[in-house]
C-alpha cells in the first residue's frame, strides 16, 4: 500500500451515466495503481479503517493501493477529487456516511456536486456509533446526573467535536433537544484538538467515534456514560455495560448510527464497480481483519450488492437531513 499527502483540488465535468453492474467482476483487473481517496486528515476512524481495507484489497486486485487524504469542506474537497478523476475504475472514495448524506442539507447552495447524482454506491465495511464521554474528573457519575447539572446551569456544559455539522454535532443537538438542555456546542478543527482540550480539561465531554475516545476510558481520563446506538453494544465488550439511548432517554428515538463505505464516481465502467464490491466483500470475510476492525469497536460488514448499499443509502438521507434541520447548523 502507498500512502500519498494532499495536494489540490481538481476541477472538470461531473457527467457520464453508470451501467447496470453484474453480480461478478468478470474478470476486470485494473491496470495501474488503485487510489483510495480519504476526504479527512489522517490518524482518524476513516483513515485508519481506510489503510486496514487498502493493504487487504492490494493482493486481490493486483495492483498497489494508494490512500491519498484531500480533507476540507466536511470531506467536500476529496469527494470532488474523485468526481474529477478519470472514470476508469482506479479511483474511489471512502468515507463516512456524513459526506453522502448531510453535505447537502448542511451546505445547502454551496453544495459542489449532488452525492446521489454523482456517486454510485459499491458497498459498506462498517457500522459504528458514539460514546458520550465526560472528563473524569467531573462530579458526573451518570448521563441523568451530568443533564440535572446542564438543565440547572444553562449554558455551562461545554461538548466539544471535530467541526459543525459532523455526526457528533448533530447528534448532540438532537440530545439537548429531546433534553430540553441548554449545553454548549465548542468546534474544532477536527477530533484531535477536541480531545487534547477534554483531556486538559477545558471543555467538560465530548459525544463522538468510539475509535478516538475509547483509549483515554481505559485510561481513566475520561469516563463513559452512555453510547449513541438505541440499545446497548456487546462488540464492544468493556462497554457492554454502559447504557443505550432507550437506556437514558427511553422513547426519543435517539439512534446514532455512523457507517462507513465505498463508492464511485457514476460513469465508473459496470465491471470495475463489480470487480470492487466483489473484493471488497472476500477483504471483509477475512478473519484477522474483522478482529482488527472489532478492536477499533466497529462492526465489520459488507453489503450484499451494491444495489442494496444504494436502498440503504436513499433511506439515510432524510434521517441526516432532518438531524441538520433540527440542529440549525449550517456550513460553506
């Protein structure tokens, strides 16, 4: 595997239809080296999943696989990269579900490129959720002791997440909602810095990827409440115990599901998407990496076409529209 630094953003058409792809790859090789473009810096869940999939899926297909990171604009910038490459099979995007599903409602005219006009689907690896963590040395013992304090003291609870509009935003907005709290939303310029000031103790908790904040839970920095699913999570088992949202908030419907996939550039020839989404599913039955993806607590999975990734993906995108709507967030 290759790993390639950002460089600038391309700019071109956005045309060219997608034909009916086949159930197998029928026998479509790539030519040249495959990129893999990751739309966030490097070190996170995504880039990190991302380099697990790339070394795997390298012998599969024949050819190295760069990863190549283009952050910026919520994951925008990299998205445009691949919809300006050559539709020719050798490039693709990985990303979590915000860029394919809140983008457009976040950015709303300023949106470059329309993800279900654009994009084809191939298919998910992974399901994740948040954790609701406080720093640990706050009094908070649970999430109804830490919201008692948020509704009494308005305003004096600071979250802090890696920018406007993520997951981790959204969902706390809906939380202080279905709350009736008055918490304060800090962001940063990514997930890094956030935890650096939780773990300093300049802001009071954060709500975001299991991957980022676990290591500090068992390092005692930080203490868990509660994790964004509805119910409780057993993949994870030193959270096994930390109660879901039907847990801390029964009947709101408070359900924070994250998940992260593959797709192209429409125009991308049929048999390249086949041949992909047909190694992607031999890469995600590999046992070693279904233990390496469980220990970053993420369910490994893989989506039976790439039609069926596709109905999931339409189905997204009014639940992540109407958590940016309810936040009144906007980006650009």
């Amino acid at each position: 595997m290759i790993v390639m630094p950002r460089r600038g953003i391309l700019l071109g058409s956005l045309t060219a239809p997608l034909l009916a792809a086949p159930a197998y790859a029928q026998g479509w090789k790539p030519s040249r080296p495959v990129r893999i473009m990751v739309p966030i810096t490097p070190g996170g869940a995504t880039d990190m999943i991302a380099r697990m999939i790339g070394e795997r899926i390298s012998p599969i297909l024949g050819q190295p696989v760069i990863i190549e990171n283009r952050p910026g604009a919520g994951g925008n910038i990299g998205a445009q990269a691949v919809l300006q490459s050559e539709k020719d099979g050798l490039t693709w995007l990985f990303t979590a579900a915000n860029v394919l599903t809140a983008n457009p409602a976040l950015y709303g005219s300023r949106m470059p490129f329309d993800p279900v006009r654009d994009f084809v689907p191939v298919s998910r690896v992974c399901l994740g959720t948040l954790l609701w963590v406080v720093n640990s040395q706050r009094p908070w013992r649970t999430f109804q002791e830490q919201i008692d304090f948020a509704k009494a003291n308005p305003g004096r609870v600071t979250m802090g997440s890696s920018g406007t509009g993520t997951s981790a935003h959204l969902f706390f907005e809906k939380v202080k909602r279905e709350t009736g709290t008055d918490m304060t939303h800090v962001p940063y310029r990514g997930g890094g810095p956030a935890i650096q000031d939780l773990v300093a103790g300049n802001i009071d908790m954060m709500f975001d990827v299991i991957p980022a904040l676990l290591p500090h839970v068992r390092e005692g920095r930080f203490r868990a409440l509660a994790v964004g699913s509805a119910k409780r999570i057993d993949y994870v088992p030193e959270l096994a115990h930390i109660p879901g949202m039907d847990d801390v908030l029964p009947g709101k419907g408070i359900d924070a599901l994250n998940w992260w996939g593959f797709v192209a550039a429409r125009g991308t020839p049929a048999p390249a998407i086949a041949a992909m989404h047909a190694a992607l599913r031999d890469v995600i039955a590999q046992e070693e990496l279904k233990r390496r993806l469980l220990d970053l607590t993420v369910l490994p999975m893989a989506d039976e076409t790439p039609e069926a990734f596709g109905a999931f993906w339409q189905a997204q995108i009014p639940i992540w529209r109407q958590l940016v709507e309810g936040s009144g967030a906007t980006a650009g």
